[in-house]
C-alpha cells in the first residue's frame, strides 16, 4: 500500500495511557520519546507529569532517550529535568539518530519502542530503523505553521491506516 511506510505499530490517545508494564513483559527495554506535543505542549518545559512518568518509568526498569529535531537550549534542559539521555537535531525522519540512541540505552531495534506525534518525522523514522512505533495524539494544538501543513497530510495517511485496521 501506498501509505504503509507511515503507519505506526500502535495509535493511542495520550503517552500517559500507554501501559508500560506491559511493554516491559514483552521484552521491552528502551524507550525512545519525542518532545513537543508528545510529552509537553509545544515549547512548554516539563511538567511534573512528564518527570513522574520517567521516574516511574526508570523504576520499572526502562533505559529512556529524548530524541527531538529541537536544538540543544530546548532539548537539554529537558532532558536534565527528566533524568535521561537525549539527542537534539536528531533529523528525523533519517534513521541514524535512533540507531544511535538505541547504542546509547544498550538496546536494539527488537527491544526499543519510539513514542511520538508525528507520522512523517517521529514514525516514519522510527520505521525506517526497524523499531515499533506507537504513535499519540497531540497533546495541544497550537503548533509551528510548518507542522500544521504536515497534519493535512496526516489526516490522509490516518484515515488509510483507520481503514487497513479495519480489513
């Protein structure tokens, strides 16, 4: 299919839904996390929300790694806020960064999972290293005018993969 390249392994609501023990019974161990509008509202630092989640997460026993296409001021910060590893100008959608993070949490592509909003940066890169996806809703819209020409197209590729669940 045309659009199968941009599909997600899992479509949820929130990332704090997602059930994380459950990923860790599958053999989980990496989790890899966009920032804006997948953790916090876009541009927004972390909220006490987003550290207890990684210190839950942590505890569990999950290697973490942020990997933002932001630059190092917004992404450090925030990585330091919530105890973890990160890259910043990562590229996405190019796969080299998540082969990269996954060197840095000692995991591979079988035992990472990617979490983000985006299909054409976050899940499309993720597929292209080989690594499953879940991909959320944004958690607010208010977004940059180029990632609002992006949702267009998303919207399509969304409704496809709708319909191929579907089958």
């Amino acid at each position: 299919m045309l659009f199968d390249q941009f599909y997600p392994d899992e479509y949820v609501d929130s990332t704090y839904g997602i059930d994380f023990p459950a990923l860790w019974e599958m053999g989980i161990r990496g989790l890899l996390f966009d920032i804006d509008n997948t953790l916090v509202p876009h541009g927004k630092p972390a909220t006490e929300e987003a550290v207890l989640l990684f210190e839950r997460l942590h505890a569990i026993g999950f290697e973490t790694c942020l990997i933002s296409n932001n630059q190092e001021p917004r992404v450090t910060p925030f990585a330091d806020a919530m105890k973890t590893k990160y890259i910043y100008n990562a590229h996405k959608p190019s796969g080299k960064n998540y082969g990269k993070a996954m060197e840095l949490m000692g995991t591979d592509a079988g035992t990472t999972v990617f979490i983000g909003d985006q299909l054409f940066t976050d899940v499309w890169g993720a597929r292209r290293a080989g690594i499953y996806s879940i991909l959320v809703k944004p958690i607010h819209p208010k977004e940059e005018i180029q990632i609002v020409l992006k949702r267009y197209l998303e919207r399509i590729v969304l409704h496809f993969y709708k319909k191929s669940l579907k089958k």
